[in-house]
C-alpha cells in the first residue's frame, strides 16, 4: 500500500478550511443543529433504549451549562434519535453545550448540520429488460424489494404508483405510512408501502419556520420522478407533452417504494437526511436511492457517507447521483461504500421534421410541448437577422406572425445567444416559427421548448439556407411529436455534465462507479406543478422528460433491488460488482462509450461503463467485501479516532484496526500519479490484491485478457484462475507500473477473466490519471 | 287534404324571384353549368348506354345553335352523366343552348348548378350503446353495412380507420377505391372501402380551377370528422387536447364506410353532389350520410332533395343535417323523403377547476387546450376593468402576468364584449388567466379556448366576486383538462342554433325529424390543420370536438345502417319511422327537452325527439310509405309537369298522379294556422290517415294515448288497433281542430299507440303552429 498512497494528494486541508469558516460563521452567539455520533457501548444499563439515553445526555448537559436564549432556542434540544446507520442524535446546541457534550461518555464526534444539494420510460427497453428473459423474468419484475427512495417525498395519485398486479404486503411491512398534511395512509398501497417524512432539523435550524407541506407528498417533482424510475408500475397511454408517448413503466415495475423525505421547499438538512436513512434501514428496505449529494467535503462530515456506511454494514447498498457539476473531479458520492452513478443519453431522441418548398424533408430536434400548425410558411434567412440576438426582430421582417425565421449558429454560446436565448427572440417577434442551428450538447438533454421549431446541426442547416438562397418563395412545414429510436447515432453517450471522477474525498477508488440512462427520462411527475411552457403560459403534465445523474442513480437501484430479489444472500459489494464487471464499455456500434462532445469517455467519466441488468443477473464471478474490509479501508485512511468512529461506531468487532488497508477489494483499479515536470515515471508502481468468489453454478476455469493502458505496463499473476464449485474463491495480484507520459493524459484500459467453456467475462476498468490536474 | 291546404302559404314566389335574379346574372354571354334531367324513356334504342345518348344530344346541340366562345368554354360540354339518384345529366350550355337542349326529345328541366353550403365520443355511450345487448348486439355493431359519406373526403390514416376486427370485403365492393393526389387505393381497407371525389362541375364552372387536392383526401377536417362519427373504428387514447379522452369510437363501428368528396378547397357544386350520391346509389351503399344542405331554394331545384328522391325510391335511406341557422323556419333538408336531424348537448362537460384562496371549489367551463398552471395567483375583480373590453387592462394592473382577472358578464354580448372578445384581451394582456362571467350558450358549443381560464355562470360568478371583496389577498388556482358527466344538468339540450321547422321548401312535414348528439363531439381531425390555438400558437389535433347538425346526421346515419344490418327488408322510410316513434322527447330528468335557453323545445326544433337506438331496434310498429306513395305526394305539390318530372323521372309507374295525396304515412303530424285577428279558428280543421305495420314478431293489440296540444281537439278512430300477425296492417284517422289562441303560439302532443301486454309504444308528435309567424 506505501507505493499508492505516494500517488495521493489528500485535499483535507482545504476542505478543513470551508467546515472551519462555517463553523465560525455559526458560533457567534447562537445556537445550531449538531450531527453527533456516540458510542453505544457507552450507554448505562439503567436507560430503557439509545432515546431515552440521548435526552438524558442532553438534559445533563441543560444543567451543567449556564442557560444562554438565543433567538429561537430557548435550551439545547435533540431533534432526532439515530440507531441504524449509526448511532447518535442530531440536537440544538450552543458552542458551549457542545463543549460539554464533547465530555459526555460515548461521545465520539459531532459536526454541523448541512444543506444537502439535490441533483423515464424508454429505459426498459434499451436496457433490454423483458418480461420472458433475463433479470425481469428472474426476479419477478423485482417481486417482494423494497427500494428506498430519500428525496423530496412522492405524488401518491400518479399512475405509476398504482398497486395493480402487486402482491399483499407482508405483516412486517405494514404501519410504516405516515399521515400529514395532504396525504393520509390511504395513499399508500401496495406498490409504495412506505411514506415518512424528516423535517425536525429544519425547525429546529430556524422554528418559525412553516413547513408549507408536512407531509410525504412531493411539491418539487424531484422524489416523485426518481422514485417512478426506480419501481413505477406500468402506466399505459402516458407522455412529455405528446413526446414520448407510451407506457412509462420503472427498473423494477414489481418492487415496492417506500419513500422517505426530507427535502422540503424549506430546505433540505444533513439530520434529517440521516434521520431518514436511519428509518429506512430500520424499516428494512433492500436498497436505498438517493439523488442528492454534498460538494466540497470530507466523509466524515458527509451525511450521505456516513449513513450510506451504516447501511451498507447492514446489508443495504446505496445507490447514489455521480452529480451534474461536469468537468474536474466534481464527483459527489464517491465513497468506496456507495455505488456511484453516472448518467447517460439513451438512443431515443425527439423530433419536429422540416419539410421544405421542394420537397427535402429534414429532422431536426423539437420539444416544443404541442403540435403547432406551421404549414407552407415564408423561410426567411437573413446575414443581419440569423444571430437570432436583437429585440427589434420584428420591426425588421414584413409579416411576422407567418414567417419561419432561420437562426444561425452562434460559436460563443457561453455569452448567452445560444439556443435558448435565440427561441426567447423568436417568440418575442411572435413568428411562426424557428430553425435554430446549433450543435451544443446542452440543447439536447434540455426539455425546454417555449416556442415552434426545431434545431438543426451545421450541417444540416446549411442545405437550408442553400435551399432558401436558391429559392424565389421559400417555405417549409414543421411537424412535431416525433419520438425515434436513431439508428444513425450511437448509444449511449455520456451525458456532458455528468460530473467527473475521482471523488475529491477519497482518491483511492475510481468514481463513478456505473453510468446508467439519464437524459430525459420519462417518469412521473406531480401534475400541479410547472413542468413545461409555451411563450409565457406554463404548463403542468403527469410525467415530464428529466435529466441529470438523478434520474440515473434509481435506474441503478431498481436493477440492485432485482439483484437483490434474485440473489438475496449477495453483501451490496457483491451486487455492486455484478454491476460492474457486467457493465458495458462500448456502445452500440461496439466502440467505447463517448462524451456528447464526441470524445472517448474514461472510467473516470462512465465507471465500468454502461449497466447491463441481464448480465448482471449472473456475472460468474464477483469481488465481494465484508464489513471488516470496509473497516481494514477506513483504518487506513489517516482519520483521527473520532473520524474513525464517526464511521465505525461502538460496536467491539468494527474496532479492529490491525489490518489497515486501502486496498479495497473493489471491480476497478485507479493509479493517479503527479505532474511530473521531467516526465520520468518509471518510480511509479502500484499493487493491487483482489479476490474473486464463483457465484456461478460449478466450478469453472477463468483466463486473463488485459487491455493495457497507454503509458503503462500491467502484470497479474496468477493468469488463469480455477474455481472448483460455487462459492470458491480465488486472488490474484495486478500491478500497474506508469512509464510516462508526454500529455500527462488520463489513460484507461481493463482486465478481464474470461470464463473457458463458459459464458462469463469478468471486467475490470483500470485508469491512470495525473492527479494535479485533477485537484488544480 | 282541401282543408289542410289551407294552412300552407307558399313560399315559391320569394325564391322563385332570388332563382330568377340568379339566372339572368348567368345569363349575359358566358356558358354556365346546367343540371338536367332527362326521360331516359325517350332514350333511341340506337344509344348503347346513357352516356353516348347524352354526348350525342350535347353534339347535336353543338351543331344546331351558332357557335359562340366564352371566357373558358369553346363548345358545349358534358360534366357528368347521371342514372342512378334521377336520370340526366349536367353540362356547360349558353341560354342559346339550353334553349336548344330543352327541345330535344325527353328534356324534363334544367337548373343552375349551385354552391352547397357546409353545416364525437362519448355519444355511443350516452346513446346506451353497448355491445352486449340492444342495436349493437343485434347489428354486430353495424357489421356489413355501409354507409356513404357525402362530404369533404376523409384523413385515411386516422386511427379511427383502421380495419382491425373488420370482416373481409365482399368482391362486389372491391374497385370502388379511387386513386388521386396524395390517396391510392391502398389507403382503402376493409374499414374505409371506397373512397371516390367529383370536382367536374367546379373544373366546368372554372376551368382555370387548380384542384389542390384532387382526390378523396380530406384538406379541411369536415369529412373526416362525419365518417368517423358514424362508423369509425375503436380508437384508444385519443382526446381533444386532453379533453374527452378515451376511445373514440362512431356509432356503428364496425359499418363500413365509402366516401364521396364532391366538397373541395376550390368550392362545392351541386353537379358534383349529385354525381357522389348517383355513384353512391350505384355503388349500393345502404345508407348516405350529408351534413350539407342549400338555404333557400325550391324542392324542384335543390341537389340535395332531388338525388335524395331518387336515393330513397331505390331503398336508401339519407340522413341530412337540419343546418345551423337557429330560429325562425331555417331548417335545411326539410324534404318528405329526407332524414332530417336536429342537434343535441350530450351529458358530458369541459372544466376548470378554481379553488379559493379560502378553499371554495368552484367548477367553471374551460376547453383550454392544455394544462396551464395557475396556482395561488392573486384574484383581481375591478368594476372599471370588469368589462375587459379596453387595450389598456395591461397597464392599470400592477403585476400582470401574475394575475387572475374577472371578466363580468356583459349582457350586450351581441355587441361584442362577449366570451371570445374577453378571452383574446386577457390573451394580449398577457394575464395568468381569465374568470368569464357568462351564461351565453354559445360558449359551451364552441371548443375555442386560447387562453388559461374558466367561464362561470353568474351565481358563481358573485360567488367568487364576493370572496375577493371579502379578502384581503385574494387568490386562486385553477386546475384543467376535466371531463366529466354532469349530473346536475337535464340531458339532452337542444343546442341553441340546431335550425327550427318547418321547412320553407315544404311546410306539410313537420321538420326537423329526429335529433341526435351534435355539440361537442370527438372525432378524428386531419393531423395537418388547425385545430385549436394557444395566443398566437395554431395547434394541430388528430381527435378534436366540434359541433353542429353535421354532427348530429352521421350519428342518425350510424343508427339506420345498424337498424338496416338487422331488418334489411326495411325501406327507408320503415326505418326513419323506427326511429321517431320510439325517440325520447324527454330529458334525463323525465322532462321535456329544452332548448340551451331552458324554453321547452317543440316538434319544429327536436322533432320526435332524442334518437333512442336501442328502442328503434325494436319499434312494435312502422309508418311505412312505398315510393308511389312519395309519388302521390309530389303530386299533389302543384308542380308543373317539369318540376314533376325532376322527381318523378321517365319510369312508368312513377307517373301516376291518379292518387294525388300530401297525406303521406308519416310518423309526425304537422297543423299550421294562418294568423288571424279574430282569433277565429273554429273553421280550422285538419285531417290524416295513417297506416301502421306490425314489424313485431306476433300479434298484438294497441290501445292509444293522446297528449293534446294547447288550443286544439284531436280526435282518432279507432281507439284500439288489433294486428293478427307479423307485417299485418292497420288503419286509423286522426283529425285536429284548432279552437283559438291567444298568444298564437306553437303547441304541441302526440299520440301514443301503446301495446297492450307488451313493450312497445309508438309515439308520434302533434305540432300546431302560426304559419304566418314563420314566413314573416
């Protein structure tokens, strides 16, 4: 492990800085909400259970304080009781109740409640998921999961949470509806079984504050979307706005929901999070989702971390957003305990089709949210009109209201007359309709299309505007609603804000983990909120196109929860693994995964690749670890005893830290070295250990097929791995020795065991990746 | 009959002066279309078939009258030929020509060819159709029967045209199918069969005419909607913009249905009419469907009731719309030998939903075309801009595109500031939404909705005044895209411009006949046409909702074909009887119908009432008529042998006129009374006898039940009518005496000829009106 760790550059200091501010920022004088973590095996016998045992501490500490009233607080207070991710609670507390609290028995660590940052149905289809075959025929469709959704609550009415063809509920399973404002436990069903609702951090963070909707029930969209993608029953006759249209259906249309809110239009905290995640573990969920994250942290102050540990070592595997900030390692959710997912386009895209005066039909993209009639319109092309950027378009053009106006592409984008601003234009002169020229990737992953027209690539746009100069009475004719598979484009492709690895928070493990569909994702959607607009009237639907990693991290969970329903002795890094070393690298014309930008994507980008769900159902072989490996990773990670047990807890047997190690049986291998001005690398080797477990069926022989990265030398021993039945297992060790790199460019390839007479292939990504680049 | 004449004024001399005015307009040197009609009896056995004795006449015309060249035409020519509906044939002749033409052998007349002027699907279900029982059951949904739709042409690919569940075709329909501008024949299936267009007469009347669409393809909607009115396939997941949505489905879905386009962008002639319902007569359709009608015009030179003539004495029955005039003898179609349909409200309503800011529900009237979302908004209700009648409402509201305004109800609505004029200021004013105060009928026959907002009656309209004036801060939300059966309303209405009886072609008939749904209704739309907009935005629809008697004709059109599947020995006017006598002129409520103004609306506005399909299947008895009873009619209608002969044509028997009688064997009874000072009207009385058929399976015995008119004395004999077996016939008198009136009003019964031990019930209406009160 000494050699890797020299590839490290802990960026601690700096996040120190950011927590140390806040803290400051938030000492003067007043009191706030702590997240704080106990040791169990402290509590006294005499405490009936842990709640009775935090008030108590918080009484004593009432008593040994001198009272101080700030604004809101007239005592410290506890706000949540936390016993299943970790222990602890999260209370009210002035700097100095703090202090003593930091002196009560069992204390291990406390830290500032934070704002939490948030981040279908086509997607069955081209994860090839089918009723007779494959992963839905295995497990039911997801028959008997419950999928866990942490978000902003749910719409219960929407189709997609009808209970037609689920079975009864099992006894443990009832009693976990909680009633509130709007939603009574009549709501739930036996598709989503569970509704809770975690806003005490909120109040207590400020209590005049009036929670508008204390309840379950969604008022953002977010929840109920996420939470229809991972297991919404099938919803026939449903679309975007004509877009779309057909049977939205979930991953796992047969699992069950249980929802779990704790963002609210007042705010979304670190302890409700925490308090929510602690109740979904308790109530027994198979999987968790979550598609929020924090930006700039360290784990032991990241909620989602911390609790996401507590319920992997409870057996549940947490599937969580990769984050759409892009570019340069602004990968949330990188914990080497979370599966971390990125998003992709599918093959499905949206169309209006340009028919011009002689004949040439084009297609372009559409999403305007209605079928306009533009029919045998003027289309004009102007040189002094086509920047599509001046407010007296209007003046200029005799018979506005008819003409088709076409809107050239503008290079610099970033300055605002790009897509979006030039249909703003267009729809300010009132014109019949646009043809916008424009090849920016963000129009394409983007529902918003106040205004008749299509965009056209360069290309395309061109055989326009020759067909308009060439022509005395140019027209054309739009139609819209077009919804198509495209044959001419590969799928998938990395969606370009789809944020980037590695995880500023842990460098040792290559993040994302998983890319999985993303962009524009029908799924469910409150229908008394704005989904989209036509000029200024807005427009509500019961499903809306939405894209981001948000809408990839529950297609990830859904197909973990069919695993899980298939294979319910798999630990969460088995089912992670079977993930993984499925995943696909390549599209469908078989060559590797691309940006929208047209550049080859890097694991650092699209983890293992694309998720196969049918491949994962039976991967051959995984790399499985236990709790204790994850704690044999946390003991290596340079904590203090309180960062530690911020993760490790009370409980005797987490306490073993003789085995450090970040060497975390894990499908996928990250070497980063740093910039190197001499370029001369050949210091730089790392070891890896891994171990494989045969799920399969029998015993089976796997050979070793490596993909060298550029710049590097990979050696594994031994190269032919024999596993005698099920359940065997078998290590092997990889080393990567760096060689140089004159564009110290980030560098991928793979490995892979290759089962003899079998089926099976086992896939591992390993990436090289200058490390200064990333944390610059 | 003497007596009976002595009601009727004749209308001739008005619109022999509007004809006459017609013809010398034409008249000055051009050439101009002619629809003649010919004694194919005088036809030389040389001729090998029709049409090469009508080119030949044309020839010899050409040789016999001075050459003269007009604008377009060198010659004489013919248009078409003529043989099924009436025999002759239309031409483009100088008056030198006609002149000519009308003294060759078997000339009978000749008349101007002129414009036809233009006038779905919960109704299957408000009809109780239902497939398991009633007409559907028995007719197998129509199975096997066709329907001719004589209109715009039809949208093929609409999904209510698909042909699943359809059985094969017979071979005598194959062929039928008529290729032509963007149609070929394999647009025709085994739902749509034929598909045939006639636009000579326009090409005659214009040869410089461009037929943009010179085929049976639909370019305005009209067409497309009636033939799937009547016979479109099950269509799911279809709806107006949301609205309404379900499955669309015509009346009689499995009916065929073949198209006749004789309405083109460029115009409808009559000598195109007659040739669609001459080639559809030929082609054997069972029923014909025509939601047009002509204004004022004479029997003898109206299209429509001529080739309707000639369609009914060859067994088909036409169902044609009673026109969209509203009050005052406009009813279009009033021929003896037509179907003539009023239109109807269904049960079904458009919303909005307005919820308070005090939580008041309050459910208004909207059909905007989209769910906008208009949630908390502050609520404005000002008497100076109640009116919203001023450009200015922008600029004297603080924060516009936020507000909610009230629009008052404006009593003048006539004068402009009505519903529409409101909803296009809010529109510029860019207001989040509008509240109309309105209790105008038309605004809930029209599906135009450009703008968010509901319209409310008046009580709730101060409902919601005086909760703003309560308020401090008032505000609302409003919720769209709400369908539903209200409950609270009688059902059906009759719709505010369904055109009133009698007719002014002839008064002996109370017409309209029958009414059937026709506001509202969801059928298939052409995808490429404006359906409905939002501001300035035009939208297309595949389903949309429209209104009018030509909604109404192709649900009767549906109903006789079903009532022709089960009882093919029926004739036409067996089958127009089985639908009156058992149609309801009761609401849901078990009252009178009304009009949308709550008056109680008479025979002259519903006639026998609202079609009951399941009862016509079933009527007990028939007021049947044989064409020689058609031809006594036209007998006694004091035609000249010309006009005569225009129905009659050249057949033997048809000649008879030795049983003059206007005493038709109709199932209504009309008495009408000039107006008279005195009031005196003891002299007034008027005599019918009628004849019924058992079309029950046995015999039976039916005792009568008369509800008598206001200000009259009916009188039948006998009382009690015994029928010994199925098809026996049965004779009774029936005699009305008018003993004065006050107010001079219409008034109106019915007999009821109920069945002892039985089912069945044979209702005719009674109606008395003030003739001269009509013609004025």
């Amino acid at each position: 492990m000494g050699s890797r760790m020299g590839f490290l550059y802990f960026p601690h200091l700096i996040l120190f800085s950011w927590a140390l501010s806040a803290h400051l920022l938030l000492a003067i004088g007043q009191r706030s909400t702590y997240i704080v973590h106990l040791d169990k095996s402290f509590m006294p016998t005499v405490f009936a259970d842990h709640h009775h045992w935090h008030s108590s501490t918080i009484d004593s500490i009432k008593a040994a304080v001198p009272s101080s009233v700030d604004r809101f607080h007239s005592a410290p207070k506890l706000v949540y009781s936390y016993d299943n991710v970790f222990h602890g609670f999260s209370a009210v507390l002035s700097i100095d109740e703090l202090a003593a609290l930091k002196k009560s028995p069992g204390f291990i660590s406390a830290y500032n409640d934070r704002t939490v940052e948030p981040q279908t149905t086509h997607t069955s289809d081209f994860l090839k998921l089918a009723p007779s075959s494959g992963l839905w025929k295995a497990s039911g469709l997801g028959q008997d999961v419950i999928i866990g959704v942490l978000d902003g609550g749910i719409w219960p009415e929407s189709a997609s949470f009808r209970d037609d063809g689920m079975p009864e509920i099992p006894k443990r399973w009832k009693g976990i509806c909680k009633p509130g404002t709007q939603f009574n436990t009549s709501m739930c069903n036996r598709k989503l079984i569970g509704a809770n609702y975690f806003n005490k951090g909120i109040l207590a963070n400020d209590p005049t504050i009036n929670i508008s909707m204390n309840s379950a029930r969604d008022t953002d969209g977010h929840g109920t979307h996420c939470a229809s993608i991972a297991a919404g029953n099938f919803a026939r006759g449903v679309s975007h706005f004509g877009y779309a249209a057909g049977t939205a259906r979930g991953v796992a249309p047969r699992a069950r929901i249980a929802v779990y809110k704790f963002s609210f239009d007042e705010g979304e905290l670190t302890s409700d999070l925490i308090a929510a995640m602690d109740q979904a573990v308790a109530d027994g969920v198979d999987v968790i989702s979550i598609s929020f994250g924090y930006g700039l942290i360290p784990l032991y102050e990241d909620a989602i971390s911390i609790a996401s540990f507590g319920a992997m070592m409870k057996g549940v595997l947490v599937s969580a957003a990769a984050g759409n900030d892009g570019r340069g390692a602004n990968v949330l959710n990188g914990s080497p305990w979370i599966l971390c997912v990125a998003s992709g386009h599918t093959d499905r895209r949206f169309a209006g089709t340009l028919t011009l005066g002689n004949g040439l039909k084009i297609r372009g993209w559409s999403l305007f949210p209605a079928r306009a009639f533009v029919k045998d319109s003027p289309l004009i092309y102007n040189k002094t009109l086509a920047a599509c950027d001046s407010d007296e378009l209007l003046s200029q053009l005799s018979d506005p209201e008819r003409t088709i106006l076409i809107c050239d592409y503008n290079a610099d984008e970033e300055v605002g007359f790009g897509f979006s601003s030039q249909i703003s234009q267009v729809n300010q002169a009132r014109l019949k309709a646009g043809i916008f020229i424009s090849e920016d990737p963000r129009v394409f992953q983007s529902s918003s299309f106040p205004y008749p027209g299509v965009v056209v690539d360069k290309k395309k746009g061109n055989q326009i505007i020759n067909y308009v100069k060439s022509s005395v009475a140019p027209t054309a004719t739009i139609t819209f609603h077009e919804t198509y598979v495209d044959k001419e484009r590969p799928a998938p492709v990395l969606a370009g804000n789809s944020a980037q690895g590695p995880s500023k928070s842990y460098l040792g493990i290559a993040k994302p983990d998983i890319m999985a569909p993303g962009v524009l994702i029908l799924a469910a959607f409150p229908p008394n909120l704005v989904s989209e607009s036509i000029q200024n009237i807005q427009l509500t639907s019961d499903y809306e196109l939405k894209s981001g990693t948000s809408m990839a991290t529950p297609h990830a969970a859904g197909i973990a929860a069919m695993l899980k329903a298939v294979h319910p002795e798999w630990s969460p890094s088995a089912i992670r693994s079977a993930m993984m070393t499925t995943a696909n690298p390549l599209d469908n014309t078989k060559k590797p995964i691309r940006r929208d930008n047209n550049v080859v994507a890097t694991p650092l980008e699209i983890g293992a690749g694309h998720v196969d769900p049918n491949r994962a159902l039976d991967p051959g072989l995984v790399y499985d670890a236990t709790p204790q490996d994850y704690i044999n990773l946390i003991c290596s990670m340079n904590f203090t005893e309180e960062q530690f047990k911020t993760f490790a807890r009370s409980s005797a047997n987490y306490h073993d830290c003789s085995n450090p190690s970040a060497d975390l049986n894990y499908p996928s291998f990250i070497a980063l070295y740093p910039f190197n001005p001499e370029r001369n690398y050949t210091w730089l080797e790392q070891k890896f250990r891994r171990t494989l477990t045969n799920v399969g069926e029998a015993g089976a022989t796997y050979k070793l097929k490596i993909e060298t990265p550029k710049n590097s030398k990979v050696s594994v021993s031994p190269q032919k791995l024999v596993f005698k039945g099920k359940n065997d297992k078998q290590s092997y060790s990889l080393t990567i020795r760096y060689v140089g790199d004159n564009d110290q460019s980030t560098n991928f390839g793979s490995i892979t065991w290759v089962e003899e007479n079998g089926n099976h292939s086992v896939r591992s990504p390993i990436v090289t990746s200058l490390i200064v680049q990333v944390w610059e």
